[in-house]
C-alpha cells in the first residue's frame, strides 16, 4: 500500500528534485510501519492507504496529507530508512562506497551528521504532526489523541526524544576555529 507517490515525494523530501526516487520508494512500507503506524493507529492508516488506493481520499484526510504535515513527515522518514542504504552499496562483494569519477563521497562522520540532523527534523515533524492531530482531533475520528487535545498545549513540541539520546554517538568538543 502506499500514500505517497514519486511526485509527492519529490515536493516533500529534503531530497533535490532531479533525484532518482525509485531508490526511496522502497523504504515506503517500512516508513509506514515505523512512524506512522504508532502515531494514527492501525484503523486510521489503513483507511488513509485504502483512499489513496482508490483515489477516493476525503477532504479532512486530504487535509492531513497536506496541512497536517503527514505527507512531508512521511518523506522525510522514507529518506531516513533509506539513507544507509542509499550511502552504500550492497552486492555479492560487500559493502562498498560509490567511487565517482568527478566527486567525492561523504565520510562517514558527515555521514553521521546527516542521519543525526534528519532524525531530528523528523522528530520535530512527529512532533507537529501530532500537535495538528490532537487540536483537530474531532475531524478524525479513528485517531486517539495523546494528550488532552487542547492546541494551546506545546507542551512536547520541539522536545527532544530522550530515547534519541541513548543511540546517538557521543560528541566530541571540535574547535572551529
């Protein structure tokens, strides 16, 4: 099942347009297994790939694809999936880096960075996604809202996850100057 599309994925992925999307679309399912699922429920997600399935999708579902943010959390989750396996390439000989002629290949430190400043991003877009969900929670009635499902409430929004902090590698102090 899928709720995005190469085009879609093309406007909300922090990807340049010209890029191959064949490779992220893959990581769809797993995306939608991963983030999405826990957020809208098993029900409302099925019900959102069910429309989009058949091009039937309503104007409140719509609305959250687009205005709620799903459509660009989703994007931005499928880029994270897929980034390990986008940086290197697995064949019978291993696991190797791409070797181009005319460029470089990142190391694996901004490598990291990378992967560290997308999940972040994506965190905030978790955030803010349940954020829009909770304040219009009366529209989606499939949707169980986390919190008490006042919109004045920030309360969790731009926080970071503290379970982020366990697997991430530890700094080290680096003097830019």
């Amino acid at each position: 099942m899928a709720l995005i599309n190469k085009s879609l994925l093309s406007s909300f992925s922090p990807l340049p347009k010209n890029y191959n999307f064949d490779e992220v679309m893959l990581y769809q399912p797993i995306s939608i297994a991963i983030w999405v699922r826990p957020i809208l429920g098993d029900e409302f997600t099925d019900e959102l790939e069910y429309e989009v399935e058949h091009n039937q999708v309503s104007d409140v579902n719509s609305t959250l694809m687009v205005n709620g943010g799903l459509l660009q959390y989703l994007s931005y989750a499928m880029c994270y999936e897929g980034l390990p396996f986008i940086f290197a390439h697995f064949s019978e000989v291993g696991i190797t880096l791409p070797d181009m002629e005319n460029s470089k290949s990142v190391e694996l430190k901004e490598l990291n960075y990378i992967q560290d400043h997308l999940r972040r991003t994506l965190e905030f877009l978790k955030d803010s996604l349940i954020k829009w969900l909770d304040c219009h929670c009366d529209s989606y009635p499939l949707y169980h809202p986390t919190g008490c499902g006042s919109c004045c409430n920030n309360k969790g929004l731009n926080a970071p996850n503290p379970l982020f902090e366990i697997y991430s590698t530890k700094k080290k102090f680096t003097n830019l100057i």
